[in-house]
C-alpha cells in the first residue's frame, strides 16, 4: 500500500510539473520576440544649408555662401536649373534667408505649380559690387565665373546649360545681376534686378564725398572727386552704358528684368536704364510698383522675379 501511494504521488506531481510547463510555455508564445536591431527613423536631410565655405585661389581666401535646395532634391537623381540670388551692401550670405524669406517664398511658389523645383545659390560679396575692383586685388566677377560657378556646378546636381542659370540681386546684388549677365551672356540665361544700383556718369559724379569715399571708391577708382570718378572700371561696370555700348547681339541673348520702387533714390537710374534698353530694342521686362529702398519691396517683388527667371527653364 505504501508502494502505491508513492507511486500515485508521483506520477500525479509529474502530470502538474509537466501541465504547468506547457502552459507557461504557451502563454509565452503569445508573445511576438523581436531579437532583431531596432529600427532607427532618420531625419529629413536639410535643404537649406548656410554659410558653407569655398576655397578661392583668386581671392585668395574662403568665400561663403548659402544654397536652397527644391524639396525633392533627396528624393531623386534629377538636375535642376540655378539661380545665383545676390545681396546688396553691408548684408552677406545669410541676408536674403534672413530678411529676405527667399527659401519660404521659394518651397511655396514649388508647392503651387508657380516656380518649377530649383536650386537658389546665395554667395557672400562683402563690399565687392560683385566685379573685379580698379587695382586688380579683389577680382571677384574673376572668382565667381572662372571658379564658384564651376565649384557649384560639380557640388550640386545643377544643370549646366545656360538656359538653366540665371541670375538676381538686391541694390548692389542688383547692380552686380546686370553687370555679371551684361559680360557673360555666354553663362546666364536671364537676369532679374531689384532696385539696381543703376547709375548715370552724371549721377556719380554727384554723390557726396563721404558716401562715395565710403562705399564706391575702394572698388571703382579711389578717394576722387568729379570726373576723376569716371574710371575705365566705372565705365566697363556701368549698367547703363554696357546697355547703350554692349554688342546687341550680347544683349539680346539674355532676358530682362528691371524692378525699382517709386520711392527709391535709385528709381531714375533704373528708368534710365530701361529707356537705354528700349532705344536699341532689347526686349525686357520694366517694372516700377509702390515702394522704397527696403526689404518689404524686395520680399513682394521675389516671388514675379523668380518666376520671371524660370520661364527660361522651361521649353
């Protein structure tokens, strides 16, 4: 009898332990096992990227500058149309960001179907009017045809025809817009300015000492007064007589844009220069809308300049 309870006992506990195991091993079944790595969410890549660096030979130096790029740059293999966007003096390669909400008016135009997807390039022209200075020290038109235009073009997926290169500016940006596509016809397909510093000899020549000496005479000639003002460099990077003097042929390869705000000191330039243009039937685009020297004309006029521009894109 003792023999077979024992034996009861422990058939029973080995039925339990057995049940018990199998259940446990159940219940844990029911649970997924992951032991794979886990998956790691990347982040957007940046499509505004500010005051990258450039090494210049012919500056010299390191030269900065910002770069929009379209919303589906990272998620294509495509090549987009450029458009150098130049600031005016005292501002630099952030300004046009900054102030000017040139990557906001940009992704919205992209948005709506109004601009088709593009690259914006920014550079950092410090003082420079965008051009080689009277001495030959500071050769930046040099610089940004023969090096930064290149250097962008096998940084970025640009595409490389002149039709898909286009050029804009503010003031001096706007000077530097015209003057750039005035001897480059060959590198840009349209060029809009805004509020250009578009000048007459006789208007040069009037501007108050302590303001030319401040802002001209380090590129263009020196501390001068009057016609001493009037350098062959003056000459060469005027907008207004490159339009009455620059092959038409040249001229007329580019297209034209002009917009300057009625209350603007450099509305008259501008409109001088429009009337240069007209009287050698060039064909461009003259605008003269309500507003001043100021950011608030700059931003509203961006949006109908870049469209402007991107008109050239398209075939």
């Amino acid at each position: 009898m003792i023999i077979r309870f024992i034996l009861f006992v422990s058939v029973l506990t080995l039925t339990f332990t057995t049940t018990e195991g199998q259940n446990r091993r159940r219940t844990t079944s029911q649970a997924p096992v992951n032991n794979g790595p886990i998956p790691v969410m990347t982040a957007p890549e940046t499509r505004l990227l500010e005051s990258l660096q450039f090494g210049s030979s012919l500056l010299n130096q390191t030269m900065r500058y910002s770069v929009y790029l379209p919303p589906d740059y990272y998620t294509s293999n495509r090549r987009y149309p450029v458009v150098y966007l130049l600031h005016g003096y005292g501002d630099d390669e952030t300004s046009w960001i900054q102030f000017g909400e040139a990557d906001r008016i940009a992704d919205a135009g992209i948005k709506s179907g109004a601009l088709p997807p593009m690259i914006i390039v920014m550079p950092d022209g410090g003082k420079s009017f965008y051009i080689n200075d009277y001495q030959s020290k500071v050769r930046y038109e040099d610089m940004f045809t023969q090096e930064f235009i290149p250097h962008i073009d096998a940084t970025f997926r640009t595409r490389t025809g002149r039709e898909f290169r286009a050029i804009s500016g503010l003031s001096m940006g706007g000077f530097g817009s015209l003057v750039l596509a005035m001897h480059h016809p060959d590198l840009f397909g349209s060029c809009a300015a805004l509020s250009g510093s578009a000048r007459t000899d006789e208007m040069v020549k009037a501007i108050p000492d302590e303001r030319y000496n401040q802002v001209f005479a380090p590129v263009f000639s020196g501390p001068v007064t009057g016609e001493e003002r009037l350098t062959l460099t003056w000459k060469r990077n005027s907008p207004i007589t490159l339009a009455k003097s620059a092959p038409e042929g040249d001229l007329k390869k580019v297209r034209w844009y002009i917009d300057c705000g009625d209350d603007d000191a450099l509305s008259a330039g501008n409109a001088l220069l429009h009337i240069a243009l007209t009287e050698r039937n060039i064909p461009h685009e003259y605008r003269s809308r309500d507003g001043a020297h100021e950011w608030t004309y700059w931003r509203t006029g961006l949006p109908d300049a870049l469209t402007f521009l991107s008109q050239s894109f398209n075939r």
